[in-house]
C-alpha cells in the first residue's frame, strides 16, 4: 500500500499549554498508531513484542520503547497508543506496516448539551432534546431484548440505581468474555446479572492532564458525571415504577428500551481540570480505541457511543470511534453515535463513517409547563424606536420582524423542571439587562452570567434573561445568587419556539423567542410590570411532535457528503433516565441537589434509543448482519409526525434528510423491514479505498478503480456534484417469510429524474437478493453551484412492506 502520511504540521494548540506535564519530553504527546486487523491468533505477548518492536525503531532503547507505550490494542485492532515525538510519529507513519498515525486529542466529548455550551461559549442553538421510555414501544416478540450484550462508551454508571437491578435475571450469558474491573467506589459485587462487565481507561486522558483527581471523580467504572447512567439506563433501565424526576415532574414508570438488555460499561469520559471540573466531560481517542478492542474482545453486540468530535472531524482513518467502529462492524456488531449538537447550522453532523448509524435528535409530545400571567393585563402600545436600540442590546434577538402595534398580554406556558415555587402572587418583573452591574459589557447584559447582576436591583424580583452565551442553569443560579425571586429564561430567535427544561436552583421558565420578546415589550412598556409564575406540571400531547430539535446536527456530510448523514432521528429533548448520585441535576458547583433520575437533552439521548432499538432488533433476529439492523430501521422510518402532517424542524420549517436522515425511528417496523440493504466489511474497506484513497487493511488491497462512494450499498442514496447522468446499484436482500412481488415508486428530486430498472422485484425466499439500477440524470432545470441540494426518495412497496429510501443529490 501506499505509505499514508500525516500532517503533522497542524497546530495541535491544546496540547501546548499542556505539554509541561512532561518535563522531561516536553514535545511528546500520545500517537495512535494504527495497524489494521489482526489476523489469525496471536498470544497478547506476541502482539505487545511486534508493538515494542516497531515503536524501538524510533526510540533510543527498548526500555524507552517499552515506558512509551500506553495501549497495545490486541483484541480486534491491530496497533498501539504510545508517546511520541511529531517526528517520531512521522517516521512510523512512513513505515509500510502502518497505515495511520494520528494524535489522540482532546477534541472529543459527550454529546450533551452541555459540553457544547461550556466549550463553544454559545449556548443559543444546542440545546435540548425530550422523550420518555415508558411507552410501551417495544415490540413484544423482542422479549425486551433479553440477553442481547449492549457496550456503552459513556462516562461509567451508578450501579445503585434500580434502574440496574438483576432481580430475576438468568445468569450471565456464557458467551460473555469480559471483565468486572474494579477500582474507587466500585466492588466486584457492584457487577451483577444486570451490568456484566465494567472496566475504565485513561491513560491518554492522564497524559494530557495529569493523574486523575480523586477527590472529585472515580478511578474505577462509578460515573461521578450522570450522562453514563443516562445513557444506559434509556438503552436498558429495568422498568422502575413510582418514578419521578426533581420532586414529581413525569410521575410513572421508566424503562429503558430493551430492559432484559445486558450492559457492558466502558468509562472512557472523565471531568475536564478546571474550577468546575464536574460540568465538563472529555474523552480521549486512544482510550476509546482501548474501550472498543476490548469490547470487541469481550463480546458485545450493540454499541452505543454518545461522544463525538468537537470543530472540524477528522478523516476516517484519523478518527478513533470511525476506526474502532470499523473493526466492530467486521464482526457485525451494531455501532450507534450521536449526530451531535451543532444544529440547526447545515454541514455540522459528526459521526460520519457509512459503518455507524448517526442519529439525530427530536422532541416528542410532552412538556413540563407553568403558567405565567403578566399582571396588569394592560393594552400596550410599543414604541418603535425602541426596537433598534434592543437589537443592539440583546445581540441574540432579533425584532425585526416583528409588528409592533397593539397587544393584549395576558399569559404565557412557560418551560420548567425546577422543583421550587413561588407563592402565588405577582412579583415585580424586570428585564436583566436592566440589572447589570455597571462595567458588564453591553453585548451581554440580559445574558445573566455569574456576578453580572446587581443585588439592589434584582431583590425580591422576577427576573427576564435570555439564552446565548453561558449555561442555562448558571443563569437561574446567578439570579439566585443577587436575590432574584424567580427567573424567566428567554430563547434567543435562533432557538425558535424549543423550550428545553432545566431543574433550576430557584423558580423559573424558560419561554419561547416570540413570547420572550412579548415579555420584554411588556417590561418596558409598563410603569410597573409585575408577574406570577404558576405551579409547574407535566402535560402530554403537546402538538406537532416529534419535531427534530433545533439544535440537532445536520447534513451534508462534509467528510464524505456521497454518504446521506445523519442516517436517522429518535427522541433528544427533554428525556428522563437515571442519573449519578455523586452529581447534583444541573452539575453545577453549587448544586448540592442529588436526584435518582434527571431530565436532559442532546442527540447523546437520541443515540440510545436506537441503540436500544438495535439491541431489540438482534433480540428476534440473532443472525442479522450489522448493516441489515441498521437498514431495517432506516427503510421504515417515519417521515410524519404523530399528527400526520411531515415531520417538522423546531423552528416550524418542513424538514428534510439533512435534517432527519432517512426520517424518525419506529421500532415495530422496524422489526418487520421485507427487504434490508446490506454492506460488509470488505464494502466499507472499497469505500475507503474510494473516498480517502486508504487501504484500512493489509490483507485487501485498493484495487486500481473502486467503486466510488455512492455505490456502497447503503439504505440511503446521496450524489454530490452530479454532471449529468450516473448509475448506481443496490442490492436488496429478503428477509420476510413468504412470497413477495415489489414494485417501486419514486419521488423525484427537483430538477432529476430517477429512473429504477427493473421496476419490479420478486422474492420466494428468505435470503434472497436481488439488485437493481437506480439512473439520475441532471434534467437542467435547476440552478447549479454550491450548496444547491435537493430532495426526493424511491420506494419498494409490495402491499405489506414499505422500503423506502432518501435521494439527496447536488449540482456539479
Ligand atoms: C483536586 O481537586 C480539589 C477539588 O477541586 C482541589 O482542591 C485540589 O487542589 C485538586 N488537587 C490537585 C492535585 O490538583
Ligand atoms: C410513590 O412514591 C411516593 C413518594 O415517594 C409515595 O408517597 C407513594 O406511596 C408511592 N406510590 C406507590 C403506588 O408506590
Ligand atoms: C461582545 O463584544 C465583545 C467586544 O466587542 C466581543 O469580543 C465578544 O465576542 C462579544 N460577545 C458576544 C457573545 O457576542
Ligand atoms: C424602554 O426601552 C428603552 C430602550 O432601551 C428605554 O430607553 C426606556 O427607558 C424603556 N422604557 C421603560 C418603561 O422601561
Ligand atoms: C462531477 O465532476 C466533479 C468535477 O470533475 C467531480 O468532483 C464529481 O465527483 C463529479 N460528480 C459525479 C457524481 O461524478
Ligand atoms: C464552490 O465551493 C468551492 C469550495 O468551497 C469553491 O472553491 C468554488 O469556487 C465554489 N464554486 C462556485 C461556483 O461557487
């Protein structure tokens, strides 16, 4: 193959500032160092030996060779972490056994919320998500997933909590190969029938920051976090009941997906050093790549991986979780991650490889409201030289378009978790940015970040603020904190009307961009504005829904965009699963609240639903190939709303696949797909060989003209830059029982015509394959140039089954 070089030119910043945690070798930092696949068997000392053997050719002695490396990956990945020198590094990447060496870097969190906030200092568009578990939407011949092994990457798990019982359980499967690794706070006993194995890595994190602090998280497999016992328990809680969240929002019963589920726990995300090192998760690629050899060694057969790369993704053969989740897929197991929170903004989807499924996120049909009257139902007039002045004021809302004329106020349905209450009475109400201590920079009033507001001012009072910069929590704190009675949290415009609920430390909301504005014209037309903010409840058949959460990562894909991404939407916003007992619900310093359960949002919650979905889906059918699961759901996705009208985003504009893939997971039917879109290990080596010009394995080499990346055989078809005409083939596979005689349909993308031969498929039996050519041909009709995409779709029906397919193509 040819040598795969690096640029190590790159300035890896982050890592400078660090760089003094080793005195002696100030410029070296961890490599991945990537080997391809093990073949045949080989002893783990045997793996290490060749490891230490290719790393002494740049190291001045063996013993040298043998202290820098952190990980010899020897279950499934052929390749190893160790310390390295940028020459170093180039040197080995030269070399022809090695086909990537790459730093493991600190550019990969949760797929939280907040991690986002915290790291972008832009909250405004990623928050949310909601859904709940208990519906009853598994299918029953699923057996809740009984025995199926899921891994979860994740920040560890709080063994405790009911959601983990074994109670009744068999034992543990005998297949299973892994481990119960014990550490701080966390028992071999702290296993059980339930959660079969845990282990935890951190080298690269302890090289890059120094040895763990113990006195705020756990050396061991214990999630001191809560995004780890959120993401497990939504896969495969036991069905608790009497549950409720921050003193009795959603009271019932919460189940994860697949409840019978086993769970393998692989902590890989730990708090980032800091003044609060506790709101913050990172995780490390050489580690995660230690978690998925092990994983793949250990058994498992879904993963779910809620963590994604923060800027720019790396290339696929440059990126852990990609890499890792390559050689998982060559054993058929089910990878799943997160889209990621960088929404609405196209091109921000991360996850990107054809191998994972990426899911989006959504919002389903429940919401926490209180009321929240205005006092003097005043007719106000609005002044509208005002309006300049708040744009500049405010930064994040925009009035523009707003009609200034006459309003009636009366009430709003604000957003809430929070468990405290005012009494119910009016308040006096006023706008933050009225309550700045003087030197808070103008772009920033109204945003409430810590010691920005004035005591004197704010006493007794309710308070407006709006989202934008900080995080949302901190804000209700800062509020607390001046002697604030209640806080009311504005959107800011770009977050539309999509509320997520926060468990403030004080009364409070959080309200739409439009009524937060109607609010702020209240304020400044009222001599005396006053407000109450009502008890909060629980309501269900908030309409439309599911609607895909504003800040829920979209397509194109930009690492590949001959690669529809995400592939698929589940529930995001506002989900309510177990937590950690070491974290307080908002993870803020001083927050001293703990919670058996919390409700939080981000495509990391949307991730194990359909991990969950998976794990069901292995359940009935064991033999299933890693890609049929992942066609199954995606052919029979939803691309309506429980309402029947099209699936919309958060901001009330008609989705499409960039926004939702292949559309909205459904469980049952996917259960029952008639016909799955297959693609093995050696399809996904040709798509690299194709779309980066990387050979990932020795033993199959690029041939001269792959076949280029749109004609893997995916469940999605995406064409960039079309000239003229071009012809793609897929291959279906029968997997119903009986006799079945399809016919397509298709949608045409504008401005193409699509045509599929032949137009009719017949099947008798189960495993039966059968292609087909899909032509799209440029018709002319549609502008070309940049950023031109359109939409449509082709359809298998054979009366029963519906196998549909997204068609994205762009212009060249
Ligand atoms: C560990 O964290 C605690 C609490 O945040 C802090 O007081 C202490 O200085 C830290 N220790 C080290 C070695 O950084
Ligand atoms: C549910 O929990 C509440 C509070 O913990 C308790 O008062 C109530 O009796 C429980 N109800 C049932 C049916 O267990
Ligand atoms: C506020 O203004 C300052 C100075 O112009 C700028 O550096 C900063 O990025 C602005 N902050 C926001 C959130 O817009
Ligand atoms: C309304 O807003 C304008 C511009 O910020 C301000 O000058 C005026 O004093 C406000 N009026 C009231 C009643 O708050
Ligand atoms: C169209 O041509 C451009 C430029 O030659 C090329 O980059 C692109 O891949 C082509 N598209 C297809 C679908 O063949
Ligand atoms: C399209 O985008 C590419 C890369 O961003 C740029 O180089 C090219 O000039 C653009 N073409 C047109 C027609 O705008």
């Amino acid at each position: 193959m040819a040598p795969f070089l690096s640029s190590f030119l790159l300035p890896f910043c982050l890592f400078s500032f660090f760089s003094s945690s080793f005195s002696s070798k100030p410029s070296h930092k961890v490599y991945i160092v990537y080997l391809g696949e093990h073949t045949g068997s080989y002893a783990a000392e045997e793996i290490q030996e060749n490891h230490h053997g290719l790393l002494f050719s740049v190291k001045n002695s063996e013993e040298e060779a043998r202290r820098s490396i952190l990980y010899s990956y020897k279950n499934s990945i052929n390749g190893f972490a160790a310390l390295l020198s940028d020459e170093e590094a180039e040197i080995l990447s030269a070399r022809e056994e090695v086909i990537s060496a790459y730093p493991s870097e600190a550019k990969w969190a949760p797929h939280t919320t907040r991690s986002w906030e915290f790291l972008t200092d832009y909250e405004g568009l990623n928050q949310r998500g909601f859904g709940f578990l208990e519906n009853d939407w598994q299918p029953s011949k699923a057996n809740h997933g009984k025995d199926v092994i899921v891994g979860m990457l994740d920040s560890g798990i709080w063994p405790e909590s009911k959601s983990f019982s074994d109670e009744g359980f068999d034992p543990v499967p005998a297949r299973w190969r892994g481990i119960c690794e014990t550490g701080q706070s966390f028992k071999a006993s702290s296993c059980n029938r339930k959660i079969i194995g845990a282990r935890y890595y951190l080298k690269s994190y302890e090289a890059y920051y120094g040895s763990l602090n113990t006195s705020y998280a756990y050396r061991s497999p214990r999630d001191g976090d809560g995004h780890g016992t959120h993401t497990s328990s939504t896969v495969a809680g036991r069905s608790v009941s009497n549950v409720s969240a921050l003193g009795g929002f959603a009271k019932g019963t919460v189940s994860g997906g697949a409840p019978l589920a086993r769970l393998a726990v692989y902590k890989v995300c730990w708090p980032i050093p800091g003044p609060n090192p506790n709101i913050e998760n990172t995780c490390f690629e050489a580690d995660m790549l230690a978690a998925i050899d092990d994983a793949i060694g250990d058994g498992v057969d879904v993963l779910s991986i809620s963590i994604g790369s923060i800027g720019d993704p790396p290339t696929f053969a440059k990126d852990g979780i990609a890499v890792g989740a390559l050689h998982a897929a060559k054993r058929e197991i089910v990878v799943v991650c997160s889209a990621g929170n960088s929404g609405p903004k196209p091109a921000t989807v991360s996850n990107l490889a054809p191998w994972i499924i990426t899911v989006g996120a959504s919002s389903i049909d429940r919401a926490f409201t209180a009321e929240i009257k205005l006092g003097n139902n005043v007719i106000v007039t609005v002044n509208l030289k005002y309006y300049r002045l708040w744009e500049n004021i405010l930064n994040t809302i925009t009035l523009r378009n707003y009609r200034f004329s006459q309003f009636n106020y009366l009430k709003f349905q604000g957003q809430t978790v929070t468990p405290y209450q005012l009494e119910g009475k009016d308040y006096p109400l006023i706008y933050a940015g009225d309550a700045a201590i003087a030197g808070t920079a103008a772009n920033l009033t109204g945003q409430c970040l810590p010691n920005s507001l004035s005591p004197e001012k704010v006493k007794g009072k309710i308070l407006l603020c709006f989202r934008g910069t900080g995080l949302r929590a901190e804000k209700g704190q800062e509020v607390k904190r001046a002697g604030g009675a209640a806080i009311i949290l504005g959107n800011a415009i770009a977050n539309g009307n999509e509320v997520p609920v926060d468990a403030h430390v004080l009364p409070g909301a959080g309200v739409s961009a439009s009524d937060a504005t109607k609010i702020l014209i209240y304020i400044n037309s009222s001599s005396n504005p006053t407000a109450s903010l009502g008890q909060a409840r629980t309501v269900n058949g908030i309409k439309p829904s599911p609607s895909i959460a504003q800040f829920s990562s979209r397509g194109p894909n930009v690492l590949e965009p001959n690669i529809l991404k995400p592939d698929i939407t589940a529930p995001g916003l506002n989900i309510l699963a177990a937590w950690s007992q070491s974290s307080s619900p908002t993870k803020l310093g001083n927050d001293k609240r703990k919670v058996k359960y919390n409700i939080i949002s981000g495509t990391s919650m949307s991730c194990p639903h359909v991990s969950a979905t998976a794990v069901l889906l292995k359940s009935i059918y064991p033999h299933w190939s890693s890609s049929a699961i992942r066609s199954a759901m995606m052919t029979t996705a939803n691309l309506n709303n429980a309402q029947g009208g099209p699936l919309m985003n958060g901001d009330g504009t008609t989705g499409g696949p960039f926004d939702f893939g292949s559309g909205h997971v459904r469980p049952i039917h996917a259960a029952d797909p008639g016909l799955v879109y297959e693609a093995s290990y050696q399809d996904y080596l040709l798509f690299m060989c194709a779309s980066t010009g990387v050979q990932m394995d020795f033993y199959y080499p690029c041939p001269k003209d792959p076949p280029l990346p749109y004609a893997l055989n995916y469940p999605s078809v995406a064409v960039s830059r079309l000239n003229g005409t071009v012809s793609i083939f897929r291959t279906v596979t029968n997997v119903a029982q009986g006799k079945f005689q399809y016919r397509v349909s298709v949608d045409n993308p504008n401005g193409i015509s699509v045509q599929i031969s032949p137009k009719s498929l017949k099947f008798n039996d189960v495993g039966e394959k059968k292609s087909f050519k899909i032509v799209l041909k440029d018709k002319g009709t549609v502008m070309r140039g940049n950023g031109t995409y359109v939409a449509g779709s082709y359809t298998w029906n054979d009366g029963v089954h519906l196998v549909r397919s997204p068609i994205v193509v762009s212009f060249g």
